[in-house]
C-alpha cells in the first residue's frame, strides 16, 4: 500500500484559502521631516501622546518592525500600524488629531449671546442693586432670569474672554469743553516740536514745563521701615504720625530735561511768581529770546492777568495755557509720576525738612543724568483724536449732550 503525504496548498490554511498578509509600508524622511521629527520625539513641552507618535515614524524610518517598535516604546502593536499608515499616507500632519465632534454643546448660541449682552449693560439699568458686573453676580443674574438653567462662573468668564468683554474693570474720562480745545492743544504740541505760530524756535528760545504737586505730606511711621529681602517685599507700619504737608513746585525745561523745584507751605501767585523768579535769574533764561512757560489752568497762573504779569516781571517770558481739563498735555505731570513714585510712595519722613532735604537731592540727581522725554504726540496724533471724539458725538449725541449741561 502506498502512502501520500497531504498536499499543502500555499493559498490554502486548514483547506481555507488564505488572505495575503498587507506588507509594512516603508517610510523614507527628508531632512525637514525628520528635524522637526527629533524636537517632537525630544521636546520638554511636546504633548505625551505627540512624542510617542513622533518616536514610531523615527524608529520606522530606521527599518525596524511594528513588532520591534512596539516592544521598544511600550506601544499595542495595532498602535505602532496605525501611526505608520497614517504617517505614510499624509506625512507630518497626520500625526495630529483628528477633529472630533466632541460632547454636544450644552448651551445655545442664543444663551451666551444673551449673557454677553447682559454683561455689556450697567447693572443700574437692569435693577440690580451693583456698580459692576462680576463673573459670579453675572452668573446668579443669568439663573434668576432664566436665561439658563444653572451656569458656572468659569463659563460666564470663558465667553466674556472670546470677545475680551470685562465689566468688572472701568476707565474714568472727562469730555473736552474748551472751546478753543484744538488751539491751545496744537500750540503746546508744537512747542515741544521747537515750534511756534508755524516757526522753528531758535538757538536762544527755551521751553518750560511748570505746575504744583499740592500736599506732600511727611508721614512719620509708629515703627521703622523694614528693608527688602529673600522672597520678602520691603514693609511699611500702617500706622504714622503726621508731620504736616507742603507744597512742592517745579519748573522742567522740556528740551534740556533740567528741572528747577522749591517747596512752600502752600500755592498761589506768589510762590509761583518765586519759583519764576529762581528760573529767569539764571542762565541761559536771564539772556534769552524768549522763554516759553507751559501751564495749566490753575489759580496761581490762570487767564490774561497772570500771562500779563509774567511778561512784566520778565519781558522775555511767554505764557501758554494748556485746553482746560487738560492736564496730560503738560509735559511736567510726567516729571512728577516720577516723584511720587521714586522719592514720595511709601511716604515715611519724620518731618518736613526731611522731604525737602529728599525733593532737593532728587532734583541733583536727575538733572545729573536725565534725558528728555520722548514726547510722540503731534498735531496729526491731536486732529485724529479729534476725528474719533466727533464721531463718536455724533452717534451718541445725548452723551455730549449730557456732559456739556453738566
């Protein structure tokens, strides 16, 4: 008897044809590929699931297996596959995720356009008993109206941050009510261009900034400062005694940034006339052409009566008013920011002589090494300004209406 051994099929499993085994797809990088590659593979703030993608097209670029790679990295070997088809059918942005539709929207876009709404309002005008709107209160408004079932103060605050929305901050303003706003502005702009009435100033023509920082008070502390430390902020005692206050008065020469000051007890004509005084007595002013003083509208130096007793007392003095309620185009407001923050705040002197001693020590200091400020703001700045401010009267009109009763 003879004996056959059984036939094997190379198409055939268990007498069942067999489906072709899909060969890995091999994958070749370029050097931009592979470069940005490295830095996902490596990157400290790369995600963890952006790095181990990375890591399978590295080590599949190098020639290794799927079952390698996936006893390498720690990754299902159906993992290691799929990262690499998709790899090799579209490169580097496969890599990422896919867009999911995600958890259905929970509210609708008529819900958050309503608390958007709500928000953009002063709650005065809603009858609620609140100067501002906060996420929380905005969050209990939106549930007492119904607008929305139950609503978090998180989510109120995400949808105000998409459009920037935060009712919780407020700016102050004032409406310009100087008639001759425009004039007076674009005569002082020029000034600090060296400019004036349309001609350059010369050589022998100066510019100064002049006005009175009230009230300086000396503020003696119940307990000695504590100076900084390691991770420890420098600490003032709550409690002081008062030393009574002054009046501190600087003159600021715009384009030679020297600052001439004096301390009174107190403002008006005749301390200001004192502080003019000590400017014009000294050089270069004394011998000057003409000597521009820039001031504001107060009582030491408002109107025609005090520009005409400058220029008695000093033939060469010019006076210029800044517009009313105008006080930023005043370059020695600047001057004084720097005060109170550098010789001032946190306000501990023992007594008044102790601030002056200060206010004149500063004055040394700065004029040793300061340069003059960078003054941007034009003409062409002020008429757009301007532009912005009428257009905004115009589709507002009871806003300006409002003000100018005022």
């Amino acid at each position: 008897m003879r004996f056959f051994a059984p036939c094997r099929h190379p198409f055939l499993v268990n007498g069942s044809p067999a489906l072709p085994l899909a060969s890995a797809r091999p994958i070749s990088l370029t050097a931009s590929e592979c470069e940005r590659l490295k830095k996902m593979a490596n990157g400290h703030k790369t995600e963890h699931r952006l790095r181990q993608r990375a890591q399978v097209v590295l080590h599949v670029a190098r020639g290794r297996s799927n079952a390698r790679i996936a006893t390498g990295t720690g990754l299902h070997l159906d993992t290691v596959r799929t990262w690499r088809d998709r790899f090799a059918g579209n490169r580097l942005p496969a890599l990422s995720d896919r867009k999911r539709s995600g958890r259905p929207a929970f509210f609708t876009p008529v819900q958050v356009a309503e608390v958007k709404a709500l928000a953009c309002q002063l709650p005065a005008e809603t009858g609620t008993p609140l100067s501002r709107w906060s996420c929380p209160e905005l969050a209990r408004e939106v549930a007492a109206r119904a607008i929305a079932g139950s609503i978090s103060a998180s989510t109120v605050r995400r949808w105000l941050r998409e459009d920037a929305i935060k009712p919780w901050q407020y700016r102050s303003w004032i409406f310009i009510r100087d008639p001759n706003f425009r004039a007076k502005a674009a005569r002082v702009m020029d000034l600090y261009a060296r400019t004036f009435e349309g001609v350059a100033l010369g050589a022998d023509k100066y510019v100064i900034s002049s006005d009175e920082k009230t009230s300086v008070q000396a503020r003696c502390r119940c307990h000695p400062t504590l100076a900084p430390g390691q991770a420890r902020a420098m600490r003032v005692n709550h409690e002081y005694r008062r030393g009574g206050a002054l009046a501190y008065l600087a003159a600021y020469d715009v384009h030679r940034a020297r600052v001439f000051g004096r301390c009174e007890p107190t403002t008006g004509i005749v301390p200001f006339m004192k502080l003019v005084t000590q400017v014009m007595a000294t050089e270069p002013y004394a011998s000057a052409k003409r000597v521009f003083w820039i001031v504001d509208n107060g009582s030491s130096h408002r109107g025609k009566k005090a520009a005409d007793r400058l220029t008695k007392a000093f033939p060469n003095a010019v006076m210029v008013h800044t517009p009313v309620h105008a006080s930023w185009t005043n370059q020695i407001e600047i001057f004084f920011s720097v005060v109170q923050r550098k010789v001032v705040a946190p306000n501990d002197f023992t007594d008044l002589d102790q601030v002056r001693d200060r206010l004149r020590a500063f004055e040394d200091r700065h004029n040793a090494t300061a340069q003059p400020f960078q003054w941007k703001f034009t003409t062409s700045d002020l008429d757009d300004l301007l532009a912005r401010l009428d257009r905004h009267t115009a589709d507002h009109p009871e806003e300006s209406s409002v003000t100018l009763a005022a």
